[in-house]
C-alpha cells in the first residue's frame, strides 16, 4: 500500500456510490444546469432527485435516517454534483452545513426532531451567521436575543444566507449578552420558519450559483422556546466556528467539481476544435494549458481527500487543513476555469458552452464560508 493510501482510503461501495452519483449528475443534471442558471430558479426537481438516491442522507449518521458514510464519501458526492451544476451542488452543502450546529452541539431532542427529516430531503435548513455589516467578522453581529420567561425573543436582519425562503429552519446566532464579548456573548437558536416575525427579505441577484436564492432574512420580534437553543447559551460563536470548519470542506469539494467540469470539457473540445487543419489540442500552447489545469486540479483533490479523512479520523489539525483545502480549491477552480474559458475562445464566452457558468459559479467559492484572505488567516495562526 503507498503511503497516501495508507492516508485514506476510499471503499469499494463508496466508489460505487461515487459513480451512481456521477452518472445520476451527468444524465438529468448536467441538462439542467444552463436553464437553472438563465432562470435562476431553484431546482426543486433535483433536491427530489437526489434526495430519491439518499444523496441528502450523506451528512448524517444511521441513527438519525443517514448513509453514515462520513465525510469524506460527501464531500466526494459534493465534487461530483458541482461537476455538472454548482448550484445543485449547494443543496447538499447546505445539508450540511445548516445541520452541523445541531449535529455537533445540538441536544437529543433537537437532534430527534430535525436531522431524520433533513436525511430524507423532506427540510432543508439554513445558517444564518452573516449580517449587512459582519461578513469576516462575525463577531461584530447586531442581532440580539432577549429571554423572556421560558422564551427567547430574536431582533435583527442577516445577509448572504444560502436556501432564503427554500428552508425549513434557520440557525441563527444572536448576540445574548452583549457584555460578554463574542466568545462568550453569543448564543444560537434553531428558528422555524412557521414563526410568527419571520420574513424572507431581500433576495440578491447574483454573478453566480443563481439556481441557489441568497439573501437578508429579518427577525422581527420573533419567540423561540430554550428547546431551540443549540449547545450552551453564550457558546455560540464557537458552535459557528466548529461547523465552519466542517463545512470549508464542501465549498473544497464544489470548487474541485467545478475545476474538473471545466477540465473536461475544455479537453473535449480541443480534441474536436480544429483550426489550422488539425485539432487545436495538438497544438503545445492548448497542450500545456490543459496539463496545468488537469495537474492543478488532481493536487487540490489530494487535499481535500487528506483533510476529509482527517475529519473522519477525529484528527485534531482539521481546522487547518479544511482551511487550507478552501483556499487551494477555490484558486484552482477559479484559474482553471478562466484558462477552460480561454480554451474554447469565443465559445467559452458564450451562454451556449458551460464553461462562462462554471466561471461565474468559481468565484463564491473564494468567498464564501469565510474569504480566502480569512483562511490565510486561519491557517497562519497554526502557524505562529
Ligand atoms: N472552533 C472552535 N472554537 C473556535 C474556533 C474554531 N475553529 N475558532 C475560534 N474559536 C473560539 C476561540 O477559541 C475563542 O474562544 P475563547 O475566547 O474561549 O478562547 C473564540 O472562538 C473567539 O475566537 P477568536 O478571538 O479567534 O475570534 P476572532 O473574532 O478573531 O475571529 C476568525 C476569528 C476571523 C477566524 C473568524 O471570525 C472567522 O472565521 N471569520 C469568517 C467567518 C466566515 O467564515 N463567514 C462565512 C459565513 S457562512 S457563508
């Protein structure tokens, strides 16, 4: 056995699970894709698709309805969907991620209550952690919680939040002590969407991942019972951070899927595009483009693959490497698909090829679930 595969080592019924999903995303995603992204509207059609193929059950355990794969078999299910269609894609990310708070902090209850239903694609959640004027720094949040009696009342308006209107259930960090500081003054609640001072605010027009609405959801006074606070009071903003460490691995994952759709199609078509009366990828100028972006494409797919078998492993250095795998995957998956872009010329800047989507869908992933310069950061800090 080499040594990276003595690292991780993926089993046979995952890879045969990876290849029924790639081919569930190659036969009805892939066609979709293009019509998801011009409509910008959310594919209702394939959450029931994947949820149909216990896709949505991967970021969950057997006891609560899951696959119990781990992590690294759904970050490998994320890079897959992405290569047909990064919004898609991100029903599954958001599976995840707006489940991890309760996952990892949550109370039997809680988890009784929301996970099985999560796992079968019947909810889907959302994390509501950024605000208009607390992006890198949560810790700047507005929102506030008040107790009152066995209730909480929650005030406030957040922003950049993934499945606005789709979901179920918000998990909403909300300043409850305002003394405390963030590490201690922070607390987070489970909100039904059913609540009474909820409402779907702005909804933003976006570069890309447009099948997927993101936008401002307000709380207007609205009560929650103590059952929906996830973990401790005050414990919030470390129940953030410990799920973003997670999640970076499926923003990793999308990116990667988005690198390699781009890869291959670029390869593809270099072999039929002919100019010059030859095929243009006989031409050393396309050869070598398309060596780097395959190479730099399988070296992200390394770490990804590392840093997911860390998190299955329990190693301690996860929030490290999820960080660094965030960073490495989303340059990569913005570089090459600039370059896929470059390859089919006029046609990769047309709405007729995939690659212009691929593009504008790379760049969220250098953004989102903390910017790049935020994972230097991170990873910098293990470093002093
Ligand atoms: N896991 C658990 N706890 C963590 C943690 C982690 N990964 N990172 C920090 N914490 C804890 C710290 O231990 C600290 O607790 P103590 O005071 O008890 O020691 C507390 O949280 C505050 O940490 P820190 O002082 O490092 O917080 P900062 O305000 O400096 O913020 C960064 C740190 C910048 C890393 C953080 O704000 C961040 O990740 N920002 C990006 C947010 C993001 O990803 N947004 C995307 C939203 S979802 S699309």
């Amino acid at each position: 056995m080499s040594a990276l595969a003595e690292l991780y080592t993926i089993p046979r019924e995952h890879l045969d699970f990876r290849d029924a999903i790639a081919r569930i995303a190659s036969e009805r995603i892939a066609p979709r894709a293009a019509e998801i992204d011009e409509k910008g509207e959310y594919p209702h059609d394939l959450r029931r698709l994947l949820a149909e193929h216990d896709v949505l059950g991967l970021p969950f355990d057997i006891e609560y309805g899951g696959t119990g794969t781990g992590t690294l078999m759904l970050n490998i299910a994320i890079e897959e969907i992405a290569k047909a269609c990064a919004s898609t894609a991100l029903i599954l990310m958001i599976q995840e991620l707006g489940t991890l708070p309760i996952k990892l902090f949550g109370s039997e209850a809680l988890k009784a209550r929301l996970l099985p239903r999560c796992a079968t694609g019947e909810w889907t959640p959302a994390f509501a952690l950024s605000e208009p004027d607390a992006g890198s720094d949560p810790g700047g949040m507005r929102t506030r919680a008040r107790r009152d009696g066995d209730e909480w009342v929650i005030d406030g308006t957040k922003n950049w939040i993934t499945n606005l209107g789709i979901a179920d259930f918000y998990v909403v960090f909300a300043v409850t002590d305002a003394e405390a500081g963030h590490s201690r003054g922070i607390t987070a609640f489970v909100v039904e969407a059913d609540r009474p001072g909820f409402s779907v605010g702005k909804l933003e027009r976006k570069l890309g991942i447009r099948g997927s609405p993101t936008g401002q959801p307000i709380f207007d006074g609205v009560r929650v019972p103590s059952e929906n606070i996830v973990g401790e009071v005050g414990q919030g903003f470390g129940v953030a951070m410990a799920a973003l460490d997670r999640s970076r691995l499926g923003a990793a994952a999308q990116a990667l899927g988005i690198a390699q759709g781009a890869t291959d199609y670029a390869a593809a078509y270099a072999r039929e595009r002919r100019q010059f009366g030859q095929p243009i990828n006989s031409f050393q100028g396309i050869q070598f483009k398309l060596a780097d972006m395959e190479t730099q494409t399988a070296a992200a797919r390394e770490l990804l693959y590392q840093a997911c078998a860390k998190v299955d492993r329990g190693d301690p250095d996860v929030g490290k490497y999820s960080a660094m795998a965030k960073l490495f995957c989303s340059d990569v998956a913005m570089k090459v698909t600039v370059e896929a872009v470059q390859v089919l010329g006029g046609y990769g800047y047309v709405k007729e090829y995939p690659v212009e989507r691929m593009m504008r869908d790379a760049k969220i992933t250098q953004i989102y679930e903390g910017t790049n310069e935020i994972q230097r950061l991170v990873i910098a800090r293990t470093l002093r």
